[in-house]
C-alpha cells in the first residue's frame, strides 16, 4: 500500500465516525494527500526513510507546526511555527501528521474525561474511560487509523491508556527525547511518549526521537538485556487496589516471562508506593501552577473544574514543602533501588483497575489516584518503562509495564519483548560495534562478556576474503584472525554493539596475543574487530578453510 492509499484509507474511516472525540483538530485530507504525493517523491528518489508512509496523530499539547496547540482549552491556544522536535525527527524519517488528539486538559490527569472536547472513551467499551491524559492518540492507535502516536507522561499518561486500549507505550528515560515545543505540566519529570501496536515500532520512533538525545546517555548505559534476567515482581499481597481477576492476570504476565527464561524474585513495594504519592499529593504539584496557573488566574471559567482544582491550590504550596519533598524523595529512592538490588527490571501491574466514566464523575480526584498506583513513582526516581498488552481481564483489556533504570530503556524492551513473544526490538543508539570471530561468539565460553555489559548481537557477517583463521592454545580455546590480503579467505562472525565503557574495558583486560584493530567486513566496511599478533600463529593449526570458528568446532 502506498503512503496515498493509506491517507485514503484513514479519512475513509475518519469518515465513519470511529470515536471522533478522539481528535481536535484534524489536518484536510487533500493536504496530508500532498504530503504523501512528496514523500512518495523521496523515496523515488533513494532516500532511505524508515517511517515512510507511517501515519503520526499528535497529542495537542505537543507542537506541530501549522496547527494550534490547545492543551485542551480553546483559549489556551496558540499556532506554532515550528514544531517540536519529536515531531520534526519523525516527520523527516517519513511520517506523515494526521492531527492532533484530545487530551485531559493541560495533561492533568489519568482518565482521559477531563477535556471540554469531550470523554474520550474505551475502544471496547464506551462506558468506560480510554485512560489519559494521551487518551486520543493512545485510541486512534487502537483502531488502526495511525500508526504511530505521540503522547506525554509524568504521571503515567503514556502507559495507562496503552494498557486500557491495549497497544504498547514506550516511555523512555527523562530527557532522552527533547521536551521543546511541548506545553509543561511538571517540567522536571514530564517526557514524550510514543504508542503503536508493535514494541518493534514503537521502539523504531523512540530511537529516532531520541537522536540526538536531549540528555547525554552514559557511556555504560546497556543495549541489552541479559540473556536471562532478573525480574523483580511483587507477590500477590504487595499489590493494592486489585481484584483477584486482575492479581490472576499479572500472575500470568509473570509466568510468560519465566517461561521466556526470566528468573523472578520478590520486591517490596512501599518506597515506590510512598514516592508516588509525593507526585501530586505534596509540593511537586508546584510545578503545575508554574507552567499554566498564571493562565488559569486569569481565565478562570475556561479549565475543567478538576483540573483547576488541583492546578490553582498549588499556588499556595510553602516553599520549604518542595523542600523538604524533595529530600524525602531522595530518601525513598534510596530505599526503593535496595529493594530493587540486583534486579535487571521490575514489573507491576499498568494500572489496578479500569474505571467507569461514571465512576470517574462521581470521585474525580480518588479515582484518578488509584489508576495511577503504579505509574505515578516512575518519572520521580528517573527509570524508564514499557507498557503492553498482556491479556484480557473482565471483558477489557489488560496491561503490564516493564520498569527499568534511567537508561536502561533497552532492558525494558528487551523484557517487554518476553512478555509478548516478539522478537528484540532494533537495537537502540549509542553502542560501538564490535566483531567476534571466535570465543565471544553467541553460544561461546567468553559471550558472557559481552552480554553481562549490556551489549547486543547486531547481525552475523563474513570478513572480506583478505584473512586467515587459526586455533590457539589457550584456554578456553579461541581463534587468531591475522589478515594476510592475497591468498585469504572470508571468515563468519557476528558485530555486535557494545556500550562504549564495556569496549574501553574489555581492550583493557585484552590478553595475548589478542588485540582490536580494523577488520574489513564482506560488504567493504570497516569495523573494529579481535585480531590476532601474528607471532603467535607459527605453530598454531590454519583453519582458515573451515570458513569460522563454529564450523571447525563442528568438525
């Protein structure tokens, strides 16, 4: 299908009202058709796009040059002229912008009702809430009219409605991806978000987004998970607010993940409990009144009551509260990473329950707290998060996220990916490659290596014909590679990525006769690589014809 024909078949589906309350504004089809038309240039072109044709919806608190952002209240709005990063990277890898979707106002909320564009409502079930505050771009994902949306999280906003309209939300570690160009709502804890029906596409936008990243990655930052990881899960009576029904159902999201090869320990959850509670219950909530209580003194009739309830009370908020909220903060995190330990991640439900509008519009504030038990911590203690499907629970949808440290954004992919059975998503940015040809291989004695530091198999390649391979005498055994150029042969070998201080540590503990020197692959690349002091090949068997290590191992 061609990036037209899949702008004829969104509008068509526009065209029959599927959940219109989902969007704000939407962009005229003969002007994302002429869009698609230029698009469709570039690639005819050679240009590599990798989004090419995906269709983007935008939450309207993010800016997309040409189109107002409202944030959700009228008067609110502006028209930006240049759109927010996230949106432009995307845009230029070849997506193409529907629209913007509704929100809770000012992104203050986690239900999805707040909003005097409207209840955005549950794909399944009208009745009740899509979840929020990215309630549109999380259900127009869910009905397949885009395929990729952006919201924002610092509560839980990206997470909670994927697990409602069951599609992934990736959260990525804050500041990653540039907040520029997106209206506040905590500035130090907000991010942006992306939803898909894939974590496979949901991670490819994210990586995209976050390059360059908005905030440095450390040099260890892991690409990977391990090959076996620690997944740190509550047992049933840690977990509050839950049915037994839906305790069932994250039993069972635990049990995939054992059968995966994950190994489970306990953890318990009251420093994360407690820190959650500090996002809007103590003086962080001054950050709200920063970014729009000024607009809301002024233009009071114009905001959801409850969201101007919990905005204008802020103003009132003491100094030394943020003070002293900060420092309790800092304690619980403390608490909270000695209960995580030696953990690669931790999972817990999306969120406890799946409110009613009815129920919401009964108790605003209670029930929107108790939707974000679980999701409310994350942003405070600075982790990253995965949110995905994981079954159906009393006639809707049920959700899990995976949850890990700042940076650690592949881990959580990688353990998500467990959960639904789905390859690894596309290794993230950051890494340097590295090819092994022999004891570091997959499989092999000295992998551990690569795999406790956080690195990734990229792709299985061949040398250029210019090598030759002999077995050394070591222990464990292992291969010298010594290029020779004429009268050399192509040896196999996989590259993979590596974060840059594992690199730097791995050559450091290098033993003889090893070293790291430009090795050229088959397709005419370079790349760093093990090679070999050719001193040490002279009494040493050339098995350059078995084509690799593992061939000669078989033999």
């Amino acid at each position: 299908m061609t990036p037209q024909d899949r702008v004829h078949d969104a509008y068509a589906r526009l065209a029959r009202g599927e959940r219109p309350e989902a969007w704000i504004t939407l962009r005229a089809e003969e002007d994302v058709l002429a869009d698609a038309a230029a698009l469709e240039q570039r690639l005819a072109a050679g240009e590599l796009l990798p989004l090419a044709g995906s269709l983007l919806a935008v939450k309207d608190n993010i800016d997309v040059a040409g189109l107002p952002t409202t944030a959700a209240c009228p008067e609110y709005a502006y028209l930006p002229e240049r759109s927010a990063p996230a949106v432009r990277r995307l845009v230029d890898a070849g997506a193409l912008v529907l629209g913007k979707t509704n929100l809770d106002q000012f992104a203050t909320g986690l239900v999805g009702t707040r909003s005097p564009y409207g209840a955005v409502r549950d794909v399944r079930d009208p009745a009740r809430v899509s979840g929020g505050s990215s309630s549109g771009s999380a259900v127009v994902v869910a009905l397949g009219i885009a395929d990729l949306a952006l919201g924002t999280d610092t509560a839980g906003s990206g997470r909670v409605p994927a697990a409602y309209q069951g599609v992934v939300g990736v959260k990525p570690t804050r500041g990653l991806v540039p907040t520029d160009g997106v209206v506040p709502a905590c500035r130090s804890f907000d991010c942006v978000t992306v939803f898909a029906r894939t974590l496979g596409d949901a991670r490819q936008a994210m990586s995209i987004m976050s390059e360059p990243a908005g905030r440095p990655w450390p040099a260890d930052a892991p690409l990977a998970a391990p090959p076996a990881p620690v997944v740190a899960v509550p047992d049933r009576d840690e977990l509050v607010g839950m049915s037994g029904p839906w305790l069932d159902a994250f039993e069972q999201a635990a049990q995939a993940l054992v059968k995966a090869g994950a190994r489970l320990r306990p953890i318990r959850l009251a420093p994360f409990l407690a820190a959650a509670k500090l996002l809007y219950g103590g003086g962080f909530v001054a950050e709200r009144y920063a970014a729009v209580g000024a607009f809301l003194d002024g233009h009071p009739a114009t905001a959801d009551p409850t969201v101007a309830g919990i905005i204008t009370a802020a103003r009132d908020v003491p100094a030394h509260v943020l003070v002293a909220d900060t420092e309790r903060l800092e304690r619980l995190r403390e608490q909270a990473m000695a209960e995580w330990g030696d953990a690669d991640a931790l999972l817990l439900p999306t969120a406890p329950v799946h409110p009613t509008i009815a129920q919401v519009a009964a108790d605003p504030v209670g029930v929107n707290a108790l939707v974000g038990t679980y999701t409310n911590f994350c942003n405070l203690f600075d982790l990253a998060a995965v949110a995905v499907p994981a079954g159906e629970v009393e006639g809707g949808h049920f959700g899990v996220q995976v949850i890990a440290r700042g940076f650690a954004d592949a881990v959580a992919a990688d353990v998500a990916a467990l959960i639904l059975d789905e390859p690894a998503p596309a290794p993230p940015t950051g890494g340097l490659p590295l090819l092994v040809i022999g004891a570091h291989l997959t499989g092999q004695p000295l992998n551990v290596q690569l795999t406790s530091a956080g690195g990734r198999c990229a792709a299985q390649v061949r040398t250029a014909a210019e090598y030759r391979l002999y077995a050394l005498p070591t222990q464990p055994a292992k291969p010298g590679l010594v290029r020779v150029g004429s009268g050399g042969g192509s040896i196999d070998g996989e590259v993979w990525l590596l974060p840059p201080a594992a690199l730097g540590r791995l050559l450091a503990a290098l033993p003889e006769p090893m070293t790291l020197g430009k090795v050229r692959l088959a397709d005419g690349s370079l790349v760093t690589g093990f090679l070999c002091e050719s001193a040490a090949t002279e009494d040493a068997p050339d098995i350059t014809e078995h084509g690799g290590w593992r061939s000669y191992l078989a033999s």
